[in-house]
C-alpha cells in the first residue's frame, strides 16, 4: 500500500508530547490499531502517529478514503474539526486550531473575491464567516478571553515558552503575562521550571498592578470628591458655622444697646 506523508499536514496538528506518544504505543501494542487510517488519495490525513508506531512494530492496519475534499485548504480545515471534536485536546490547542481555522476561512473568502469577475456576483462561500474573538471562541469551546490571552502567546513568547504551555507546565493566563518579558528572560523562566515560570508571571502582574493609580488614591467614586477636598469642605463649614454665631452675638449685642439708648 503506498501511503504518502505530507509534512505540512503533519506538522498542522501540534504533535503529542513524550508521555502521550508512550501511552498511544503501549496502547497500539497491546491492543492492535483498532481505528482505521483516513487517506485523500494516497496522503495521510488522520493517524500519523498510529502509522508511525504500526510501521515501527509492524502492526497491522486499515486504511478509509475521504475523497469529499476539493484541496488542500478543504483537508486542513477538516482536520481542525476533527481535532476539536476530542476531548483530550487542551485548551491551549483548541485556541491555536481555532485561530487556525480563522486564518484559512479568511483567506478562502479574500482569494473569492479578488478572482470575481468585475461587477459579476459572488456565490456563496461554503464557510461560516469567522468574524471576531467570540466566533474563535465559539469554535474552541473556550472562553473569549483565553483566546486573546492565546493570541499574546503566538504573537511574543519564545518557542521554549510555547512548549511549556502546550506541555502543561504553565497555564495559558500565566504564560500570556510571561510573554511580554524579552526573550533571554522567558527562556530563563522556562529553564528555571514550573516554580520559576509561576514566579515571573507572578512579577509581571505585580508590576502591571503597580503602574496602576492605588484605588486608595483614587477619586471616591461614591462620594464624588477626593479626601483631602472632603476635609477642606468640612474645615470651612465650621469656619462658616463659627462667623455666623459671631454674626448672632454682634446683632444680639447692637439690639441691646439701642434699648439702653
């Protein structure tokens, strides 16, 4: 059987980490490669791993044409479905797959477009617009916020930091604040190992509280005025309270003098 490996669709898909491909192996041995291979044409499209451990051990498999896919743009996106519809995708990987599948539904609907004749109208795009962080999210199953946290990962931290999220040594929220460190100091952080990571997210959130204005500070939004205002307003009401009983005195005073006259 001729398969064909293509290199960008396998490396499409994050691969499984050391224990993941150990636990697939134990498993494939022990119990044979019970689902089959998906093929378009000859290409491996699902199943790199399970084909890598059969040909190693010499384990037997089926194979399953998929032949709906009109290119290659078609088996990506089938792949990124395919993947999210598991379980044990992490959140980390469902955001990437996600903003992935953003990426190729945009570009198919800007190629649409530019290839249209002029003033000729154009069909309807087989994909669903993925328009904002909320449609991403929708897809990943994640929150709105894990995918901007996600796409600060993608857009500044190290590869050495991408590893350690998708690796599950540090959370997304963590390594969103780790990655706006330089270069040197995320390698050091993912270096130094899970303590070290939480430690320097730990700072970077500290030093973002401390440029912020102390809600001490702050004007009391309740009360509408600052402290020190407050207290020059009640220093000049008793000032005020004090002239007016003056006030009362004198006039008491000048009443009494005009019935002596």
């Amino acid at each position: 059987m001729n398969i064909t490996v293509n290199d960008a669709l396998r490396s499409y898909i994050d691969p499984l980490t050391i224990d993941e491909y150990t636990a697939l192996e134990r498993s494939l041995l022990a119990e044979g490669c019970r689902d089959a291979l998906v093929l378009w044409g000859d290409v491996l499209i699902d199943g790199h791993n399970r084909y890598a451990i059969c040909r190693q051990h010499g384990i037997a498999f089926q194979t399953v044409q998929n032949a709906s896919f009109g290119s290659i743009d078609d088996v990506m996106l089938w792949m990124i479905d395919n993947h999210l519809a598991r379980r044990s995708v992490s959140d980390f990987q469902r955001g990437v797959l996600a903003l992935r599948k953003k990426d190729i539904v945009a570009t198919r609907q800007r190629m649409q477009l530019q290839e249209a004749p002029a003033g000729a109208p154009v069909s309807a795009s087989v994909d669903i617009p993925i328009a904002t962080r909320d449609d991403v999210a929708r897809i990943a199953g994640i929150s709105s916020n894990t995918i901007t946290q996600i796409e600060k990962i993608q857009k500044a931290a190290t590869p050495e930091l991408v590893n350690a999220v998708r690796a599950g040594t540090i959370s997304i929220n963590a390594a969103a604040a780790v990655a706006t460190l330089p270069a040197a100091e995320q390698v050091a952080a993912v270096a130094g190992g899970k303590k070290e990571l939480q430690q320097a997210a730990k700072q970077v959130r500290e030093l973002k509280a401390g440029n912020r204005t102390p809600k001490a500070n702050a004007p009391d939004s309740e009360k509408g005025e600052p402290e020190s205002l407050q207290a020059r307003v009640a220093e000049l009401t008793a000032e005020n309270a004090a002239l007016t009983d003056r006030i009362v005195m004198l006039t008491a005073a000048l009443e009494e003098a005009r019935r002596a006259a």
